[in-house]
C-alpha cells in the first residue's frame, strides 16, 4: 500500500500524469466489463449481471470524461500505462481462470478479486485527488462498488482458491505499481 500511496501522491502533484492515471482506470474499467460480457454465457445472464456490466461501463465513461478532453478524444492505445494495465488484467484473468474447477466460477474469482483491490485503491486515491470531477466521478462509482464487493463475498467461492487468487493478485499488483512509479519517475541513466 505504501509504494501505491507514494505513487499517487507523485501523480497528484503532476496534473498531465494524472490525467494518464485516470485514462488507465477508465481502461481497466472498461475491460472488466468486458470480460463479464465474454465470460457469461448468453442464457445465464440475469438482471444483476446486466446491472453490473451497465454499472462497470459508466465507471469506464466517467473516468474517461474525468480524464480531461483531449484524453477522452484518444485511444487507450496511446495511454502512456496502457500496456501495463493490459498486462495485469491479462495476467491476473489467465492466472486466476485457471483455479476454480467450475468453469462458471471463472469470471467471479478474477472480478472478485479485482474488486477488492478496487476498494483498496479508490478511496485512497478519494483522499489525495483535488481533481474536482474525479472525486465526484470516485464517490459515485465507490458506492457501486461496494454493492459488487458484497455480492461477490455472497458467491460462495472456494476459500483455497480464494487465497490463491489473492496471492496471484497481490504478485501482479506488485509488478504493475513497479511499473507505473518507473514510467513516472524513470531512474537516471548511469
Ligand atoms: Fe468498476
Ligand atoms: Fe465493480
């Protein structure tokens, strides 16, 4: 957690990073909708699933629109953490699909524990933005989340896998703050 504080508070002070940081949120968010999409099959999507998905899809927007104008124009191709988050998400979902025996519990078990991170991150960053728009953005989608969060507690996920799903996560996430701090503050060539 120190080294993530210790990152937001370098990007808060930075308006033009910060505005990369919140592009990235907006593509992990939109991600993460997209995999409810493709890992539900059609005839088990429900009115909560549809709920969730609309839910993560306006976090996405939000965080777009909260980025500022010329980012919400531009491609998350062209975010200066894009390939990171690509690689923790696509890591993180390889990694953990691989740990329940049922398949149908796949796409809980990697939401879950994205989810928990969520709430690890957001309010942090809650308590250090003066970014006006994000921390209106940040308050609306907390509350949603927390609804998430408590939903997938009540999926009744296998403890093992659980744990092992926050090892994997915890791995990944290590890797990917790494990453950020270094692509913010590069160390001097020698
Ligand atoms: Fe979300
Ligand atoms: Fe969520």
């Amino acid at each position: 957690m120190t080294e993530l504080l210790s990152f937001l508070q370098t990007i808060c002070e930075k308006p033009h990073w910060e505005s990369e940081w919140i592009d990235l949120l907006s593509q992990l968010e939109y991600v993460g909708c997209r995999k409810i999409l493709k890992g539900v099959p059609f005839e088990r999507m429900d009115l909560n699933l549809l709920q969730h998905v609309s839910e993560e899809a306006s976090h996405a927007y939000l965080l777009k629109k909260a980025a500022g104008p010329e980012i919400a124009e531009r491609s998350w191709r062209e975010g200066k953490f894009a390939d990171l988050g690509w690689n923790y998400f696509r890591c993180l979902d390889e990694q953990t699909s691989r740990l329940p025996e049922e398949k149908q519990d796949c796409y809980p078990i990697v939401s879950w524990a994205i989810e928990r991170r969520v709430m690890e991150v957001y309010p942090a960053y809650l308590k250090i933005t003066r970014n006006e728009e994000l921390r209106r953005a940040l308050a609306a989608i907390l509350e949603q989340e927390k609804r998430h969060g408590a939903q997938f507690e009540g999926w009744n996920l296998p403890t093992e896998v659980k744990d092992r799903a926050i090892l994997i996560e915890r791995g990944l996430w290590r890797e990917f703050v790494e990453g950020l701090k270094a692509r913010v503050d590069p160390a001097p060539l020698s």
